[in-house]
C-alpha cells in the first residue's frame, strides 16, 4: 500500500495544503488515510474470491469503491 498511500495521500496533502495551509495539509492527510484504510477493510470480503490479495497491496479508494458498486450490480447481470 505504500505506493497507493504516496499517490492518493500524497495527493490530498497537496491540494489541501493548497487550500488551507499546513493545517489542512494535516487534516486533508488523516482524512484521507482513514477514508482508504476503512475502503479497503470494508472491500476485501467483497473480493476474497477475486482480487483480495492484490487489493491489499496495490488497491486504493478507488478500487474499493468499483468493488462496492460491483457488489451491488452484480445481481443484476448474474439473473438472480
């Protein structure tokens, strides 16, 4: 996850600092780290046939949420 911390965090810190300083560097930070540690904790059942091992180490927010949006689509498409 090093790789998705330094590009998703790293990304929010810029633009947060952008927007409100060291402060909002620092808040922008947390609040992204959470959002993604709680993301993929919540994805990885969703994956455990599939994707959870690469999820825990290449996967971010925005995997997670297609995993989420595929979750609830899937019945859908599957006839059931």
């Amino acid at each position: 996850m090093t790789i998705t911390c330094f590009f998703e965090i790293g990304t929010a810190a810029i633009i947060a600092n952008g927007q409100g300083g060291l402060r909002g560097a620092i808040a922008g930070s947390a609040v992204a780290g959470v959002a993604m540690i709680l993301l993929v904790g919540l994805s990885v059942p969703i994956l455990s046939g599939t994707a959870a091992d690469w999820i825990l180490i290449f996967g971010g927010n925005d995997f997670s949420l297609w995993s989420f949006i595929g979750d609830l689509i899937a019945p859908i498409f599957s006839g059931g």
